[in-house]
C-alpha cells in the first residue's frame, strides 16, 4: 500500500529522515535533476515528497514543470510513483504550473491519467467527510502533530486505488481504498490505534455520507 506522508510540523522525523527529505527538496527547488533522480531511486516513497513544514506544498514534480525539465527527467519521476494529480497548498498539480508558465511540450507527460474515473464533485465532497473522519478519530487519541490530509484525487491514479495515512502519535493510522460501489463511488477507510485494543473501526463514505460499518476488531 502506498503511503500517504502528511507530516507537516518539523521535528517529527528523526534527524536522518528530515536532512532525507530536505536534501530532495532542496535539490528539486534548485533544479538539480541528477540529485533529485538519485535521491527518489533510493528511496522511492519520496517521490511526492513536500518540504516538511514549507508553505508551497509543491513536490518535485512542481518543481519540474516550473524550471521546465527535460522531459526524460519527468518521465523518470512518474516512473518513480510521482502523482500528476497531488495538488499544492494553493491547489495547484504540476500540471497547472505548466500550463501557467507556458511549458506546453511537458502537458501530455504532467496532464492526469486517471485510472479510476470519479467525478470531480464526487471525491471531493468524500475527501470532505474523510478529512472531517480523520480530526474527529486524531483528536479522540490526543494526536498533537500538525498534518496535511491525505487527498482522494490521488487514489484514482493508483492501480489498486489505497494508501495508508499512518498518523505519528496515534500508534496507528488510516487506510484508505476507493471501491466502486453500486450507486456511486466510495471510500473504505479503516483506523486503529496499536496501543488500544479493540480500537479499529471501518467506515463507508459516499459523497454523501460518513457511516460506521464495523468496530472493535
């Protein structure tokens, strides 16, 4: 399952982890492609990484698209597991950032090609409810850290449409799966804590609902 890394409050992460992860931002920022490109096959969850605690919440696939890279160096990321669909703070994808700054012959490598279709109404009213689900489960279990929720879009991308969001101070986390369902669209979204028996819980949202549909396994 892919993870959804939502850290956003330095000194989380161990010292290691953070220079990781500023290292790759760093480079990204200053177009240093072969830097980037080594960092991300080593580690291959940090292609979507932000700079932890950074305002822009651009991934190195923005930063791309803005210092126009060749387009084997985009080509390489999106092999390396970068989302076309992952949007900034601001809601901007890579894309978008193309397409403003006039980097038409990166469009067909950076526009979305989504392998679940969802309407765009459609997750984002579920991404509300999820989002509402996490700070109602992360506040229940005292979590202190500051977080970037995860982002439905990002599931229609992914082949087997999951990711799991683990929440630092909660012992646990969430897994989210985007399942085709009768009417519409929905999320299964399972949580726990591991220093809490009993303490999972699944729920169905819709683009219109939040429901509790197990507990206590």
């Amino acid at each position: 399952m892919v993870d959804w890394d939502g850290v956003a409050e330095r000194g989380v992460y161990k010292d290691v982890h953070q220079a990781e992860r500023d290292q790759l931002s760093d480079a990204a920022h200053r177009g240093d492609w072969p830097a980037v490109l080594a960092a991300v096959a080593k580690s291959p969850g940090l292609a979507n990484t932000r700079r932890v605690g950074g305002r822009s919440g651009w991934a190195p696939l923005h930063q791309a698209a803005w210092h126009n890279a060749p387009a084997e160096v985009v080509q390489q990321l999106l092999d390396a597991g970068a989302w076309r669909t992952l949007r900034s703070m601001d809601g901007e994808r890579p894309a978008d950032v193309a397409v403003r700054l006039g980097r038409d012959a990166l469009l067909p490598l950076l526009e979305p090609a989504p392998l679940h279709q969802v309407p765009e109404p459609e997750f984002r009213a579920m991404e509300h409810f999820l989002h509402a689900l996490i700070r109602v489960r992360t506040e229940y279990y005292a979590v202190k850290t500051t977080l970037v929720l995860p982002q439905v879009c990002v599931l229609t991308e992914l082949s087997d449409a999951e990711l799991w969001f683990g929440v630092p101070g909660m012992y646990g986390g969430f897994g989210i799966r985007l399942e085709e369902a009768a009417t519409a669209p929905r999320l299964r979204v399972t949580s726990h804590c591991r220093m809490v028996g009993y303490s999972g819980r699944t729920h169905h949202i819709t683009p219109d609902s939040c429901v509790l549909v197990d507990s206590g396994w």
